[in-house]
C-alpha cells in the first residue's frame, strides 16, 4: 500500500434479420424482464503466496474470476455504431434500459441462443483512447460526472477533499486501478486503464511472466472479499514492454498489457486520462494508490490505499541518490519521510488532478529506498516522456 510510517508501525448486424421478425409486444416483455433477471454467472477462486524484495526496492510484492459469463460478439447497433452483443444489464448505456423501444431496436443474438442489446463500443463512450487530458475551465470536466456518454477520461466520484494522510480509499473512487497478478498470487503489481484493451504498468512487473501467466482484476477494492460483482478478471493476451527497458536500473520501466477482452466501463471501471505535455509539477500534490505492505518487508492491505506526496524538482531528487536518475524519471515523497509507495505497489499510478477535475496519471511506480526513508523518495517512470510510446503501443 501507498504508506504513512510512524513509531511502531459474428459482425455485421448481428442476425437482425431473424430478431426483428418477433412480435414487437414479446421483445418488449424480453427487454423489460433482461433489466431484473440474472443470465450471469462467476466463480472465485483465491490463491496466496509471499514475495520478497530487493535492495534497489522494485516495488512489487490470487486470482478471483468473477466475470460476466458470455462471448464478446461484434455487431452493428441501428444507429451504425459498432459494438458489442451484450446482455441488457451489462450495456452501460442507460438510454436502452430507460427507453424499450430503442433497445429493441439493438437487439442481436449471443451465441449460442441468448438475446442481447448491441451495445456500442467502450471508446465511443469515453472518447478516443488512449487520450491526453483535453484543455478545460477549471472543474468543467466535474460537470461531466452524471453523463457518463461523454464525461472522457480521469473523472471518478471522488470528492475534492484535501487529503493530508494513508487513509483507505472508497469504492469507486478510483475506477481505473487495476491489480496484476500472476496466477497463484493476491497481490503482485498495479497498473491503470488507459484504454478498454489496455493497462499501463510498469516493465519489471513483467519481465518473469508470460502473457498467459497473468491476470488483471478491474473494480477492484477489497482483495478479502471474494463475492464481489463489482471485479471483473481478465486475461493478459499480449505484453508491450518498453525495449530499452534496463532490469540494472529501471530506466525506461513501462509496459502495456492487453486484455483478452474490452473491459464494459461503468461507475467501476473507467479509464485514466494521460498527462498533458508541459506541466509543472514541482512541489505539487500527486496521489498514489495500491495494496502494497503497509512498512517495508510488513504485510499488504487488503484494501485499495491511497496516500498524498508532493514531487520533488528533478535536480533535488539526482542529489539525493547514488543511483542514477534519468530524466525520464519522477521523484515523489514526504520530504521528511513516511509517505511513500511500498513493495506491491510496482506499476500502479502516481496520479495528479489538473484543474479542471480531470485526474491524470503522471508517474508508474517503479522503484526506492526500502519505504518512506526521509532524504530519499519514490522513484516513478515519468508519464509525459513516454506519451508517444504509448500512444503507439495501446493499439495493438
């Protein structure tokens, strides 16, 4: 966890040809009964295991499936939009559940004989993505909260509270963390959505695995709950690691993973805005969130932490190390020690809101100094230099 020590502690139009020759007056009696009836299903299964540390601290440190049950089958909704055949209930637009008639107008066929709504796909919902966050009025993007068809990336539920300490967060207030386990753990590394295919973390969480042998829990919160609907698990298909990325020193340590599937976006699961180019960051407030131990070589929470630090000026944090600090690196932490990211934070955001709400995640937890050492902060791949990278690696 983010730590505070103290003193002992089938395409096309989705055979709408054989749909639309129903009775109007049967389909309508479907839509209404798809909003209250359950065709899903899930399992959870938990796995425990310890992880170790090094000196040069990667932060890294139980895989629960518990996912909607149905094939992710293209189709075209009336409108022309491309999307997905879902069923009603996990289709986050809510005109189709307000409106039966329009939703009708959507239906399509999952396969094998299941009767769902073409729901268009998570990009149109959010926006192109992976996106920069766009140039806004201060707290405009807050405005954009209740239409979730066009609020765009980085905006959650979280109120604009001044935080001043680790506290555990609340659910839903940070819908883009993700948890990356490999198979066998519960906890490993975080990351965050940046498209609905995509989690940005960081390289060394990777570099031992192969693609199959890791998962990505979105809607995550409480890692002892074990029935809750709110997480959806995911297969990791294929991973983009940053070609330079150097294990000796961590420079350059960023990946991108790809989910075996598009992830439904909801008051749950929502993308993260990336940085603009060119802000200022010096002695601003960043946030950084994870279920890493709670002081070093200690245990991990079990719920989602979070916990403020300001970023240091670059030439202040290379004076403060021995180990090099390249300019594509960030340094963030209490000044007089305590806050910071620990083991099992590896790959998870450090995060600042801009002005207009939006929240944007400027740093990937990479590497430190045991835990909260005064004199000594976190270290953070810096977002901003690799924005092009990955731009070009999140489409894939």
């Amino acid at each position: 966890m983010p730590v505070e020590q103290f003193p002992g502690s089938a395409t096309a139009s989705c055979y709408r040809a054989g749909v639309v020759t129903m009775s109007r007056f049967f389909v309508l009696i479907f839509v209404v009964a798809s909003v209250h009836g359950s065709s899903l299903k899930s399992k959870n299964e938990f796995h425990a295991a310890d992880v170790g540390a090094s000196s040069r601290a990667k932060r890294l440190v139980e895989v629960s499936e518990n996912q909607l049950s149905y094939p992710e089958t293209p189709c075209v909704g009336a409108d022309g939009r491309a999307g997905f055949c879902k069923p009603l209930r996990a289709c986050p637009l809510a005109e189709f559940r307000q409106d039966a008639l329009l939703a009708m107008d959507h239906l399509c066929v999952i396969p094998p004989m299941s009767v769902g709504v073409c729901c268009p796909e998570a990009q149109t919902l959010a926006g192109d993505l992976p996106a920069t966050a766009p140039r806004e009025a201060d707290g405009e993007a807050l405005t954009r909260i209740s239409t979730a068809e066009s609020r765009g990336c980085g905006v959650s539920t979280r109120a604009s509270t001044r935080v001043v300490g680790a506290r555990p967060t609340s659910v839903r207030e940070w819908p883009w963390m993700a948890s990356v386990t490999p198979e066998g753990y519960e906890q490993y590394c975080g990351g965050v959505l940046i498209t609905d295919r995509h989690v940005l973390t960081a390289a060394h969480c990777t570099r031992r695995w192969k693609a199959d042998e890791l998962f990505v829990r979105l809607g995550e919160y409480d890692l002892d709950r074990s029935d809750d609907t709110r997480t959806y698990n995911f297969r990791v298909v294929e991973i983009r690691q940053h070609a330079e990325f150097d294990p000796s020193n961590y420079h350059h340590d960023v990946a991108i993973l790809k989910l075996h599937r598009p992830a439904t976006f909801n008051s749950y699961v929502w993308p993260i805005c990336l940085p603009p180019p060119g802000v200022d960051l010096v002695n601003e407030t960043a946030f950084i969130i994870g279920w890493g131990t709670q002081f070093f070589g200690g245990p991990h929470s079990h719920v989602l932490m979070e916990v403020p630090v300001p970023v240091w000026e670059h030439q202040h944090c290379v004076r403060s190390f021995v180990d090099s600090i390249f300019e594509e690196s960030l340094c963030a932490g209490a000044y007089e020690g305590g806050r910071d990211a620990c083991q099992g934070d590896s790959g998870g955001p450090l995060m600042h809101q801009l002005p207009s709400g939006r929240w944007t995640v400027v740093g990937v937890v990479s590497w430190g100094v045991r835990c909260g050492e005064p004199t000594h902060p976190g270290i953070y791949a810096k977002v901003e230099s690799y924005l092009n990278w990955i731009v070009q690696n999140a489409r894939f």
